[in-house]
C-alpha cells in the first residue's frame, strides 16, 4: 500500500531546500523540475508540490488496500466492490482512502475535513454528511445499514477494522 504524507514548508525551510538543490546541481530532469517546483513554490507562482518516485524507483505493483469486498488501489484511485469498478469523485475518493486506511479510528467530521481539505474547517457538519452519504449510496451493499463506514453517534465516522 503506497502511503502519502503531506507536510507544510515554511519559508526558510524552502529557501534551504532551494539552497541545497542549487549547491548540488545534477543533471537529471527530475531535480532541474523539483528545483523548478521550490522556485515555483518560493515565488507563490504554485500552492503546493506533489513528489512521487519516477519509473526507475521501485514502488511495489499491488497497492491495493482490501476491506471485506471493497479494494482501494491508491495509485490509478481506483475502487472495486466484488471485482466491479465504481465511479466515485476525487474527494469521495479521498475520503475513502483516509477512512480505510485509518480503519478503526474514529474521525470526527472536523477531522475528516482538515485531512482532505488541509485548510481550517470553515464550513457546516452538513457538507462531510453530504460526502460521506453519496459514498454510502455507491459503494455500501445496503446504504441504509452500511458495513464500510460507520456512524459513531455523536463523534464522527469510523471504518469499519472488523472486515
């Protein structure tokens, strides 16, 4: 399972960064477009960078993160029910990857909101219960007594870790 983790760079961490690249020039693409990326960053011209490791770095082929009859492929955002694919939105997506991947741990909706958001929970309870609703709808067998994601009344939402 491919696990990403996101961290916040404040400026002089980048101006390092941005130092340490230049000091250490190599002529693959990769760190002229990572060195592009922080000057980009620097200047405010990009919100945020996304690193992956490139082809020739070996990452393993199956990704997949399975719950009961669910699989979660992180990489191509793909999820199957019983081998079937299902079409979900970037956010449910994400949503998704977040509970399952944490499965067992109870997430209120404000957490929820910030670790697919990143940004202050600005907005009503109404728009994670939105979410998390639709995502019943398409990939619980019975989205009237889900198995995936479950309410903890009065806390937030969980995925189920018995599956």
């Amino acid at each position: 399972m491919k696990k990403i983790n996101f961290v916040a760079l404040d400026s002089s961490t980048l101006q390092w960064l941005r130092q340490v690249l230049m000091e250490r020039r190599s002529e693959s693409e990769a760190a002229a477009e990572l060195y592009r990326g922080v000057e980009e960053l620097i200047s405010g011209q990009l919100d945020s960078l996304m690193l992956e490791p490139g082809s020739s770095v070996s990452v393993p082929a199956n990704d997949g993160l399975t719950c009961g009859d669910l699989t979660i492929h992180a990489r191509s955002r793909q999820v199957l029910r019983g081998g079937e694919e299902i079409q979900l939105t970037p956010k449910e997506f994400d949503i998704l990857y977040f509970l399952a991947r944490n499965r067992g741990i109870v997430f209120t909706k404000e957490q929820i909101y910030q670790a697919i958001w990143e940004e202050d929970y600005y907005t009503t309870d109404s728009n994670i219960m939105a979410f998390i609703r639709k995502l019943r709808k398409k990939i619980e067998p019975n989205p009237d007594a889900p198995e995936y994601i479950l309410t903890i009344w009065g806390i937030g939402y969980k995925f189920n870790d018995k599956l």
